[in-house]
C-alpha cells in the first residue's frame, strides 16, 4: 500500500466513516479494511483526531504551527543572549 499524506479533514471524515459502518453492524476491521487504512493507523488517527470536529482539526495544527515557531524563536533568543554574556564577561 502506498504512503499517502492524509489531510487532517480527511481523516476526521474517515474516522466518522467508520464509526458509521461499525453502527450498522460492521465489525471494526472491516469498517478500517473498508476506508483503506490500516488499523494500526486508524487507531493512531482515533488517539489524535478522535471527537473533534473539521473546524476544530484546522485549528489544532494552525496552533501546532503557532507553537512551534515560538518555541524556535524562544531558542533563538536564549542562545543570542548566551553568546552575548559569554562576550560581555570576557570569557571568549
């Protein structure tokens, strides 16, 4: 099977297709099997995508975004201050 990058959207509609499927009597390998995903992956997706809405999947990962850059900028500005008193004692 070949790696496809899944879009958060999808894979709240996915996860929603199987929930349907298992409730009209389908068992959970077969609803994963039927949506074309492992059910390693499905599980996956349930642990992080599970009860949320699209809206709500978007929003989760424009924050992820959001985060990960500040932490990079906070890292930055740490080590630049670092360098700098390391410059203003004379230990260089």
């Amino acid at each position: 099977m070949p790696n496809k990058k899944h879009k958060p959207e999808e894979i709240v509609a996915k996860l929603r297709q199987v929930d349907v499927l298992v409730s009209q009597g389908r068992s959970v390998a077969e609803a994963v099997r039927a949506i074309g995903v492992t059910q390693f992956t499905y599980y996956r997706w349930r642990k992080e995508y599970g009860g949320l809405k699209g809206s709500q999947v978007k929003r989760l990962k424009d924050l992820e975004k959001e985060n990960e850059r500040l932490l990079k900028a906070v890292s930055d500005l740490t080590l630049e201050k670092l360098i700098l008193s390391e410059a203003a004692s004379g230990n260089f």
